[in-house]
C-alpha cells in the first residue's frame, strides 16, 4: 500500500488535524497529546468536511479519531445527502483517571454538562450503557463481536445483575480498582496463570495436550479457556443467588487463585480494555455513543504480559 503524506489542516492547543493530500475529503487522522482539545475538532467539521466514507485509520495516541458516516437510519430517504460525523474512540486506560476522561469529555462537547455525562456514563455508572457492552448487540449486524460473549449469557436479568456488580461493588474496586488496573495487578495474575499452567500440565489430559505439535500453546490455551469458564460459572452462581454486591464484607472472601478472583478480574478487564465511541456532528454536539473492544483476552499470558509491560515502562506506583 501507498505510504500516505499527511497534510495539517488545523491546530489546536493540545492536538492537531491531518489530511491526505492524495486522497481529498476521505483520510483524516488527529492526533493528542495529553488533553482533548475541541478546537481542532470544530474547525476541521467547519472546513474539511465533506460526504465520505473511510478505512479505519489507527492512531496509538491519548485518544483514536474515525470520520464515518451516520448510519443509514440517519440519512435522508432519497440518499443524495449525507450529513458527515466524527467518531471519536477513547481508550479509558489512556486517560489516567475516569475523572479526567469525564472532564475532557466535558471540555469536548463545549461544557454541555448532560451530552458529556451520557457519553462516558458506560464507563462512570455503568448499568445502562453497560448492557449494551454485554449484549454487543448480538444480531446479525454485530457477529464479530457475538463470540467474545459466548460464556456471557445475554439474558437481561444477568446483563442488569453484572451492571450492578462492575457498578457497585466495594470487593470489585478494593480487589483490582476498577478504574485503573495496575501493572502490579497484572503481575500478579501472569503469576497465578503460571501456577495454574503447571498444575494443568501434570494432568492426564494437560501430558496429552504437551505432547503434541505446539503442546505448550496448547496447554495454555486450554488453561486460559478453563479460567474463564470457571469466572463465567462463578459470576452466573452468583446472579441465581443474588448476592448482595453492596457488603463491603465479599472483598475479604475472594483468596488469589479462586473462581471469584479470576471472575472479578475477567469483569475488570472488560470495563478496562474497552473503548467508548462518541459521534458528533458539524457543530461540535455529540450525536450517540456506544462500547467496543471486548477481545479483551483476560487469561491470555501473553497479554497479561504485554499488560503489565505497557502500563508501567518503570516500577508501578503501588510499589514505591
């Protein structure tokens, strides 16, 4: 593919908007430092757009910026205009704080305190928009993301039931702090996945798996696959019995290593890897937004490596 030159086209105090010359009113990328900033924003709607349709284009920056068109439903029935948007994607674990990505989202939508609130509410209340994260829209329009939730039921009672338990709980937040999942989490995860590995491997069943081509992916595959049916399990038992999840009393039964370890952090690294999507218009008003991301791998090694690498370049801050 054709390297693409990237033209400025607007600049803002803390990001800035680019074009491709060669391909004219299709190819837009912004990039961030560390705030959102809406100026660049507002005066790339009021001078560069235009009708489009684009590829995905990937920016590792604060934040991820996707011009699309709306959806058919929003565009006129004789289909000759075609109103452009901006999709916005941010990465929560990218914003340091839900405080913060709360206040950029306000600083984005021109302080319009009730768009803003609506926008992250998935990420800051959780249980309406978290049904949506759950569900992923499981028709015939999302079967890409259907099979991340195949140990998830999507039965309403148990999306609203998990809502409340990401939403609520004290053990959820004391355990892995919701809102910001630490290197040192992660660590200590990748040490039992390990433990877990090994016990797996001295079975009948884990000899077997070793002893064939690429026997210890398989193993860890395997592995990986058993915790989150254990967690999926444990998280079901608990919905039927209907656990009280405001007893700040169920952070001190969940011992490393069991069912509801595993099943707390699997829920905490859907809330943490997922991204929120928000849309605006040409003016700068946030149209809707939804969740997505949900490949989130919670016992994949490799990941849970990569995780604790990434998060913390140095020692993390829990530690000093």
């Amino acid at each position: 593919m054709k390297r693409l030159d990237w033209e400025l086209v607007a600049s803002g105090a803390s990001a800035q908007l680019y074009r491709s010359p060669s391909l004219p009113g299709q190819l837009l990328r912004v990039r961030c430092s560390r705030a959102l900033d809406p100026e660049p924003l507002r005066l790339a709607i009021e001078r560069v757009f235009a009708p489009f349709a684009v590829p995905r284009q990937r920016v590792n920056d604060f934040a991820e910026y996707q011009p699309d068109l709306l959806p058919s439903g929003n565009v006129d029935m004789t289909n000759e205009e075609r109103v452009p948007a901006l999709t916005i994607e941010i990465k929560p674990k990218r914003c340091g704080s839900f405080r913060r990505l709360q206040y950029c989202a306000s600083e984005l939508f021109g302080g319009d305190a009730l768009r803003s609130r609506d926008a992250v509410r998935s990420l800051l209340e959780g249980p309406e928009e978290l049904r949506k994260l759950l569900r992923m829209h499981t028709g015939e329009e999302r079967h890409a993301h259907a099979a991340n939730m195949k140990m998830y039921p999507s039965r309403p009672e148990f999306v609203d039931w998990l809502a409340g338990v990401i939403t609520k709980s004290p053990a959820l937040a004391l355990v892995h702090r919701i809102q910001k999942l630490h290197p040192c989490d992660h660590a200590f995860v990748e040490m039992l996945l390990e433990r877990e590995t090994e016990l797996f491997a001295a079975t009948a069943q884990g000899a077997y798996l070793r002893s064939r081509a690429g026997g210890d992916e398989r193993v860890r595959w395997q592995v990986g696959r058993m915790l989150y049916q254990r967690a999926a399990a444990w998280l079901i038992r608990q919905q039927q019995q209907h656990a009280d999840w405001s007893s700040a009393s169920v952070g001190w039964s969940m011992e490393p290593g069991t069912d509801a370890f595993y099943a707390l952090y699997s829920v905490a690294c859907i809330a943490n890897d997922c991204s929120v999507l928000i849309r605006i218009d040409r003016y700068g008003r946030a149209l809707d937004h939804w969740i997505v991301d949900l490949d989130f791998k919670p016992f994949d090694i490799e990941r849970i490596r990569r995780r604790a690498r990434t998060y913390a370049p140095r020692n993390c801050v829990h530690e000093t």
